[in-house]
C-alpha cells in the first residue's frame, strides 16, 4: 500500500497574523504531513473585504518554522509572479526549509484578484497556456541557475485542477503532484483520465502523487477514495482555526499503518 498523507490549508482570512503563525505551528505539532494556504488577495469567504495575507510571503515568513511537514501554496497563479524570478523564489525557500517546498502551481481563476491588481484575466486558455509556458521557465532556470537545488533534484511541483483537456494533460507533462476534488465519483473519473494523458505523453502515471481535497461530509469515503487512488488528504480550516478535521485524518492515517 502506498504511504498515506494527511495535510491542511489554514486559510489566510479573517485572522490577525498572530493567530495565523500559532495555527501553522499547532498543526504542524499535531502530525500534519502537509501544511498548504492559497494566493488570494481577497477572502474566499464570510466579509469580501476582511483581513486577508498574501500567499507567497507567508510561506517564506512560516515555512522555515515548521519542523515536521512539507510546506506549500494550493495553489500558486502563474499570472501573478514572473516565473523566471518564480523559480528563484521557490528553490531560495526551499533552501530555507531543507527540501521541504512544494511548488503548488495553477492557471488562476478569481477575477476580482486580477482586475484589483492589474492582472489581465483574458480567458481560461490565455491562463493555461500562461502556466504551460511558466513551468517550462520554471524547470529551465532551475537546470542552469545556481545553487543546485537541495537533495540534488528539483522542488516538486504540484499542479492544481482538473480540467480534462489541458489541465491534466499539462499535469501529465509536467507534475509531481496532483490536486483534485470531490465528490468521489467527480474524482475517480478526472484520476482515471489524468491516467490516460499519462498514457500519450509516456510518462508512468505512477510518478504523480494524487492529493484530494476534502471535507468532513466525505470522511466516511476515505477508505473509498484511496481504492481510487488518492493518497494525501488534505482538509480545510478557517478562523477560528480548530483542527479537529486535521485530528480525525491523522487518526486514520495512523490507524491505516
């Protein structure tokens, strides 16, 4: 049986900074493999203009602190940083961390994020093949700029979505991780054609860890969910944060062996 990962995305929002720091420990002390949050400019949830961080700068300011999990964003736009200079940012922190960065990446798709910020939104094609191009700039800076990354190989990338024509097939070419959602049936079928693109592109589809974002309704399909190939679970809290989510995956986890 493949190792089984839990993980959580404490969510930037509607939090004092402070607050936001001792959740990320906390959770890292409970036994958390993975500690995520999101690039938004805004809250997703409850008052639009509340109290928001950005995505990128707590990574770096949380990262090195925790001890135990992996660390990275679910999931990074590409529109919103070059990714030449990207891919300098990822491998500095993952440096940082001692090889514990995961770079979570995506098109982007929260319109208020860009036309406040002065990004162009364009269309969902113009933002895949904003990430396609990005990632290979990405993977080539990081064959040719010094340092050599820690571990002696690269930050690994996660790519988050499940758009069946070029999201999966952009995964297929390019990811170490997958993020996908429910509900399950909605799951096991994007995981079954993630499976095929990996199929035409020749890569073994065994190569790309399948990570799940979920939520209490579905905890009693856990066991149906990693028949179905997902590995990592990964949860959400909000402010005030409790874990006791986070609590009953690690619980499984840990009675799975």
């Amino acid at each position: 049986m493949p190792q089984i990962k839990v993980g959580v995305q404490i969510r930037p929002q509607h939090t004092s900074y402070a607050d936001y720091e001792r959740a990320w420990l906390r959770a890292d002390e409970l036994g958390a493999d993975s500690l995520w949050n999101w690039d938004h400019f805004f809250p997703l949830s409850g008052d639009p203009d509340g109290d928001h961080f950005e995505g990128w700068t707590t990574l770096a300011a949380l990262g090195p602190q925790i001890k135990r999990a992996t660390v990275g964003c679910l999931v990074l736009s590409m529109s919103y940083r070059n990714p030449a200079l990207l891919s300098q940012m990822a491998k500095t922190l993952d440096h940082a961390m001692g090889g514990r960065l995961i770079l979570g990446l995506g098109a982007g798709w929260a319109e208020r994020d860009y036309t406040e910020y002065g990004y162009e939104f364009g269309t969902a094609g113009d933002r895949l093949r904003n990430l396609e191009r990005g990632i290979e700039i990405i993977k080539g800076r990081w064959m040719k700029d010094p340092p050599l990354p820690t571990n002696g190989k690269d930050v690994p990338i996660l790519i988050g979505g499940g758009g069946e024509k070029v999201t999966l097939r952009i995964t297929a070419q390019h990811a170490d991780l997958w993020n996908g959602f429910g509900p399950l049936e909605t799951f096991t079928r994007k995981n079954g054609i993630l499976d095929e693109w990996c199929a035409k592109v020749g890569r073994d589809p065994a190569a790309i860890e399948r990570t799940v974002r979920i939520d209490a309704p579905e905890f009693d399909r856990l066991d149906e969910y990693l028949a179905a190939g997902a590995t990592h679970f990964i949860c959400g809290a909000n402010a005030p944060f409790d874990f006791a989510d986070l609590e009953r995956l690690i619980a499984w986890r840990d009675a799975r062996g």
